[in-house]
C-alpha cells in the first residue's frame, strides 16, 4: 500500500480524482435491481484474486466488469469483465491476476439488472484496518435483521479503506433456512458490497450447507493480509469432537505465522455473561496455551451478546457479539482476566494494523433497551467506546493493563454516550 501511495502522488490529478470517485460511489446494490438476492459481495480476497459473488431470483447468466480505481479514473469505465454463462443463480467469479495492495471497483450484470459500482481491496504491504463483529441473526417476533443488523453493517460501510471484515458466526437463527439468509445480505448489502468478508461458523449456522454455499470457505482456514496473519477457526460442539485434528492444525499454522497475528472463532475463551459465565473450558485448555506460546496478536470471539475484553497471559481476548442479535447482561462477579465490558449495545471493532502497532477500537452504534425491544438512541458517527494501543507482546508480556477511565460525556440524540480511551 506504501508502494500505491507513492504511485498516486505521482499521479498528480489522479489523488483527488480517486477521492472524488470513492466518495460519490454507491454503497450498495441499486434498489430497483429486485433480481439480486445475495450481493454482489467479496470473499476469499488476497495479493492478487478475490472471490465477486451474487444470487439471483431466478437463474441467469453474468457478468463481473472490474478495473483498478486508477484505470477506472483515467478511462471511465472498467478494463477487464469475466462472463459467468452459467445460468444457475448462485454465482462465484474469481478474479485472477490482481495487482496487490490495489483498490479494484467492479460491477455485476446478471440478466437485465445491473449492480452500482462497488469496490474492494487486494492485500498488500504497508497499514491496514479491519472490522469485526458477529450474533447478527434476528429475533422473532422482537425485531428483524433490517432492524438491528442493518444499523451495524451501515455504519461500517463507512469507515474508509477498510479492508476486510470478520464476522465471529451466527449470521442467522436457522443455517438451513434461506428466507433467513436473504435478509440477512438484504441487511448488509452495502457493507458486502464494498469489501472482503472473512466468515467464521457459529452454532445456529449449523455447519449447514447454505453457509459453505455461500462463503466457499472451508471450516478452519489461514490467510495472510500483508505481514499479518489471521486464523478462523471452528469452536462448535460439531467439531470438538474432532478438536485434537483442529488443535494440532492451529499449532501448526501458528508455527509458521510471523508478525501480528490475529484469531477468530464464534464461543468467547472467556465470558463474564450471566449465561455462560467463564467462558469455554474446553478452549482455555485446548487453544489458549497455543495463543500464549505462539504470541497470538489478539484473539475474537462472539456468542454471548455484550462486548467484553480480557488479558489473560498477556493475550488480549475481544468478545464483540453485538451485531443486532438480542443482548444480555454482564454478571456483576467478572470472570478472570476481565478489563472492560459494554452490555445493551450495537457496537463493532475497528483494528488498524501499521507494522507491528495494533489498535482496536470499541464503536458503539445503538443502546438497546434492557426488555431489547427497543433501539433507545443512536450513538453519534465517530464515536469510540475505548480504544487499545497493543505493541508486540515480547515487549509487553509482564505489562499490566490499566483500566480505563471516562474521559467524556457527550450528549446526542437524546442520550449521553460514554466514551472511553486507554491512555498510555
């Protein structure tokens, strides 16, 4: 990415034509392309291929025009298409050849519709953020994924230049039941639309067919983003049954990781919500050994539906369950390990990786009410629950981590959003 800005100040025009047109580019699919049930939406990204993916009503064929931003702005229109005359109506295109570190826009034809344009990023050297978040199933008869959900993926729809997103599980209530599956990408349509999705199974996708249909992952992978590397695995009661072949996966994998290293799975190591107070026995014995010895950078869970973060041997532990699925109260006795905890709350994580330096950023979106009936107030765009500065963990393994403290009330839309930030 360090090697693309230095092409783009060369460019001279070509910076602000490039801001122009990411600012003026849609965040999600044209209302009246009724056709597109799923997408267009973006997985298995890496230097060089990604992964454009649709579902159709009806089964047709397609097209994926794609270009980099810098063709696209000096041509004005897309340099490269791929036809996909399969006519079935789940289609994956995977494009080849892709310049690393690139911003590519593309755009889906499928039959007579069209989808706006829509970008993407290919990994590459230099800075980078993501997002995580996860439980972004509905709750019948309380609320809908349009509801709560879409309040969520919206808001990171805007953060800029991000790169991927890593959902923990439960996209929805029943991973056989596609109805289900269709809100949940009408909800995130234009979060999809305009980055690369990381999925991770949780207990309600089922291990189910329609979620290895629609993400084309396997059920415990690895890639890299650069110099970072991030894990996904599968923490269900399916596979623990087989958590000796999974376990001896993951110490492999994290032998041969280098640099900051980041771990993804639905059931939190540690938990301090009244239902499932503690955490996962299982994982603390199984994997949180392996995270320690192999100075895992952070570790993401979701499944219990309030945020909490731990340190517990010096590894950071995020539980981010808050994606619009119905939340629950914290214990008042917190389990070992515990730092921080919001319950009631929409939020995700921002993670921004420069080098060896990670940020993780807490954002609140909305306060739901205690009976989760109700969306109490929206929290103002731009704000920050807390935020935590980590430095390679060689260097910070004997480093308590202070708690933290309020450093503002602000009031906004009709509430007062406590927001909070570790100092160092």
């Amino acid at each position: 990415m360090q090697g693309q800005a230095q092409e783009m100040k060369r460019g001279g025009l070509f910076l602000p034509l490039l801001f122009i047109l990411l600012m003026v580019l849609p965040s999600a699919v044209a209302a009246g392309n009724a056709p597109f049930l799923w997408g267009p939406y973006v997985t298995g990204t890496d230097g060089t291929t990604a992964v454009v993916s649709w579902k159709t009503a009806e089964p047709s064929d397609g097209t994926v025009a794609y270009a980099t931003a810098e063709e696209f702005a000096k041509a004005g229109e897309y340099a490269h298409t791929i036809a996909d005359p399969s006519g079935v109506t789940l289609h994956h295109v995977r494009l080849t050849d892709l310049t690393a570190g690139t911003t590519y826009l593309y755009a889906v034809t499928a039959g007579d519709a069209r989808s706006q344009d829509c970008r993407f990023m290919t990994a590459g050297s230099g800075p980078f953020t993501f997002a995580v978040y996860s439980d972004t199933r509905g709750q019948v008869p309380l609320f809908s994924q349009m509801e709560r959900h879409r309040l969520v993926a919206d808001r990171i729809a805007e953060e800029e230049n991000l790169s991927f997103v890593i959902h923990c599980g439960d996209f929805v209530t029943f991973g056989n039941d596609l109805a289900e599956w269709d809100e949940y990408f009408a909800a995130a349509k234009g979060m999809l639309a305009n980055t690369t999705l990381v999925p991770a199974l949780g207990n309600h996708e089922g291990n189910r067919t329609p979620y290895y249909d629609a993400f084309g992952v396997p059920e415990w992978y690895s890639y890299e983003w650069g110099d970072a590397h991030v894990v996904v695995l599968d923490s269900n009661d399916w596979a623990k049954g087989r958590i000796d072949e999974e376990t001896a996966w993951l110490e492999a994998d994290l032998a041969r990781s280098s640099g900051p290293t980041f771990v993804a799975f639905h059931h939190p190591v540690f938990s301090s919500n009244e239902r499932h107070w503690g955490g996962d026995r299982v994982l603390q014995r199984e994997w949180a050994p392996l995270f320690d010895r192999y100075n895992v950078t952070a570790v993401f869970n979701g499944h219990v539906h309030a945020y909490e973060r731990y340190a517990v041997n010096g590894t950071p532990y995020f539980v981010i369950p808050c994606g619009g699925e119905e939340l629950f109260p914290l214990a008042e006795k917190k389990a070992q390990g515990f730092e921080n905890g919001l319950d009631h709350t929409l939020a995700y994580l921002r993670v921004s990786v420069d080098g060896e330096r990670v940020t993780v950023s807490t954002v609140p979106v909305a306060r739901i009410s205690g009976d989760n009936r109700e969306v109490v107030s929206l929290y103002p765009r731009n704000s920050t629950f807390e935020t935590i500065e980590m430095t390679p963990k060689t260097e910070r393994e004997n480093a308590a981590q202070a708690p933290l403290s309020p450093f503002c009330a602000c009031a906004a839309a009709g509430m007062v959003a406590l927001w909070m930030k570790k100092e160092r």
